[in-house]
C-alpha cells in the first residue's frame, strides 16, 4: 500500500514479486523450528530446559540455512529463472533483494525466539508486533518520499532490530537462562555469517 503510493506499476509489479517469492521462502524456513514447537512445549513442561535448548538450537540453525540458501540462490539466478518464463516483469535490483532478505532474516531471528519463549505460555508477541510495526509505518512514511522503495526494508529494519527481535530473544534466553552468545554460536551466527559474507562478495 505504502510503495504503490509513489511507485510506477511496472515497479510495483516488480516488488510483488520479490515479496511472494520472498513470502515463500520465509514459509518454506519456518518447518524445521515450528514442526518442533509441541515437542519443545512438552520439554519446557517437563523442565529439560538443557534438552529444550539443544533441540531450540538446531531447528533455529537449519531454519536459518534453508531461507539464506533460498535467498541467495534467487539473488543469482531471478533473471535466468525469469527469462526462462518469459516473465514480463523485471525483478528488483539486486542490493534491494539482499536488504529485503535480511529485514526478513532479522524477523524469522525475532520470530523463532518469540515462538520459543511462548512456550513457557507467557504472551507477550502483541507488545513485540505492535510497538516494532508502529517503528516501522514511522520510519516508512518518514523515508519514502526520500529513498522510494529502500524505505521498505529500512523501516522494517528499524523495527525488527529497533524491538522486535532483540525483545524476542531477550525474554526467550533469559527463560533458558542461557548467554546470548552461548545459545546463538549454535542456532545463528553461521547462517547469519554467511549471508553477510555473500553481501560483502556481491
């Protein structure tokens, strides 16, 4: 709705794209962690917290990989697959794909913690949406007559790093009593690495 405001319908068209395919992407991510959830749930009624969070850990770390590699591999082969199809719509830019897909990334990080520490039965998920959601329609209608579409991501971004994902994590590691680094160096910070990696190479 922001976008289509100042944006020219072959842009837009553009855009959508990117989102559902994005959309899609995120989708596909969710299964390894959320597939788990129950299990988790069962283990955190039982107090196997150390169990809990060895399990929280590798379905965060193979969600990670699955929407990095599914990232990247669009941001190499969008415009053969869509020449391919003879797609009439041309894909975004590349540096706007990679900074959509870590606004994204950042979101699924926050999401996973949030979906884990909601285990424990404590809702605070409409606190961490409304107040990251308010940050980000702020900075989107603030930069979009500035950046166009850039302020998309950027508000997104703004939110999710702002509050979302670290009021996430924060109430899910504290409910483990575990460090940030300690759980993250096995559920994070390879996916997160590599990607970043990517970005630098690209």
């Amino acid at each position: 709705i922001l976008y289509a405001q100042i944006g020219a319908v072959e842009l837009v068209a553009g855009y959508m794209l990117a989102l559902k395919i994005i959309t899609q992407i995120k989708e596909v991510s969710m299964a390894p962690f959320y597939s788990k959830i129950p299990f988790l749930s069962r283990l955190r009624v039982e107090g196997k917290l150390e169990l809990l969070k060895e399990n929280a850990q590798r379905g965060m770390f193979i969600g990670h990989m699955v929407f990095v590699i599914g990232v990247i591999s669009v941001s190499l082969f969008s415009e053969y697959l869509l020449s391919l199809i003879n797609s009439n719509v041309d894909f975004v830019t590349n540096d706007f794909w990679l900074l959509l897909s870590f606004a994204f990334l950042v979101h699924r990080y926050g999401a996973m913690h949030m979906q884990l520490y909601l285990t424990t039965n404590h809702v605070i998920s409409h606190i961490a949406d409304g107040i990251s959601g308010l940050i980000f329609c702020v900075v989107g209608f603030l930069l979009v007559n500035y950046l166009g579409i850039y302020a998309i991501p950027i508000g997104m971004l703004a939110g999710y790093l702002g509050f979302y994902a670290w009021f996430a994590a924060y109430h899910s590691l504290k409910s483990l009593s575990v460090g940030f680094f300690v759980f993250e160096k096995k559920a994070m910070l390879f996916p997160f690495m590599f990607f970043i990696l990517f970005n630098l190479v690209i």
